[in-house]
C-alpha cells in the first residue's frame, strides 16, 4: 500500500474554524439550513454518535463470541443489531487485532471515517503527516508519536479506508477483565484503540486503587 502525500499545507485551527463559520453563515443566510438544524446536528454528533457506541459494539464482542464472529463477517449488520450504524457508515469491516497481528487505520486520499461507531475523525486523522508516515513508517509513528510501541514480532498491518469501505479495529481485551460487565467492558474502549493508535485501558485492580 503506498500513499500519495500532498504539498498543500496545514491550516491552523483557527483558520479551519473561521471557514467553517463562514460556511455556516452563508448557508443560514441563504435558507438551505437554518441555525436550529446547525445545533441539532452538533449536538446529534457530539452527545448520540461517537466512540462510545463504538464501545458498546467492542463490549459485546468480547463477551459474546457468536456476536465477534458476525461483526468480523458483516460489521455493518453486527452494529446494525445494536441500533448502531447511519451516514459514514454504510460499509464497515472490523479488523481484529491479537498477539500477533496490530491493525491501524488511515484515509490515504482525505479523511474517510466510520463515524457511527467512532464520531468525527481527530484533527490528526486528517493531517497530510499522518496519512502520509502511517503507511511508510507505521512501527515509528506508533511508537513516536502515539507511544505505542509494539515488539518486532508484531505484525504492523495498515488499512485504507476509502468513501466506499471504512475500517475500524477491534482492540484486544484487557488482561483480567473476565468479572467486568459489558458496561464496565466498554469503559476500558477508547477512540484510539479502534483506530489502531492506542489499546483498551488496563484493568485497575482493587490493590493498585490503595
């Protein structure tokens, strides 16, 4: 797999948020969306869509091997069985990651997403740097910039979402978890895990609390 990267450079936040009100603004002006329709869609995807659907789906695939084995099968219609799924999700593989094998997502050409199970996409998603170092250097950039640094004998194995296939990961199970409910399970999921860029949280025992 290789990458394509791009000359064009990165824009501050500011300048990003300057445009997207200046969007924002032109569109309320000229009645093709209106100010209400703004706040519920924010508000849709910062409160009812985001990493902790994608939780509840990694939950119940570590508890339940029937349902893992259809979400690695079809992801889409495994979410779709937990009410989770919608626009940027259409078509979704999970990938497992084991002992063996780590799995990293990426949007090569822009910043493709599975946003029913992980919300919007961070900042450094859509970066040329990292769609650019991740295919090339993936071993590195987890390492350096994630401080996730995976033994050699890990295979590194990058996925490419596109606008037609979006991946996501299914992180490995924290090591003494068995007595955890699925709520308590999806507590330890985090955005990065199913991105490929961080792990689960351990498990905090009852001796490390004090």
């Amino acid at each position: 797999m290789t990458a394509k990267p791009t000359d064009t450079p990165l824009r501050t936040q500011e300048e990003i948020t300057a445009r997207v009100k200046a969007l924002e603004s032109l569109l309320i002006e000229k009645g093709v969306m209106t100010t209400a329709a703004v706040d519920r869609l924010a508000e849709v995807y910062e409160n009812e869509v985001g990493p902790q659907l994608g939780a509840k789906v990694v939950a119940k695939a570590w508890t339940d091997p029937e349902f893992k084995a259809r979400l690695l099968e079809d992801a889409s219609a495994a979410c779709r069985e937990l009410g989770v799924g919608g626009l940027q999700g259409e078509e979704m593989v999970a990938v497992e990651n084991t002992d063996d094998v780590h799995h990293v997502i990426v949007c090569t050409l822009c910043s493709c997403y599975p946003w029913p199970v992980l919300g919007l996409p961070p900042n450094w998603y859509k970066a040329p740097p990292f769609r650019a170092r991740i295919v090339r250097e993936p071993r590195k950039v987890l390492a350096e910039d994630f401080d996730l640094p995976l033994p050699d004998s890990v295979e590194i194995r990058v996925w490419d979402s596109s606008s037609e296939l979006r991946y996501w990961v299914l992180p490995q199970r924290p090591a003494g978890s068995e007595h955890l409910s699925e709520d308590e399970l999806a507590a330890l999921v985090t955005r990065d895990s199913m991105i490929g860029v961080g792990t689960a949280k351990p498990v905090v025992t009852q001796a490390a609390r004090g």
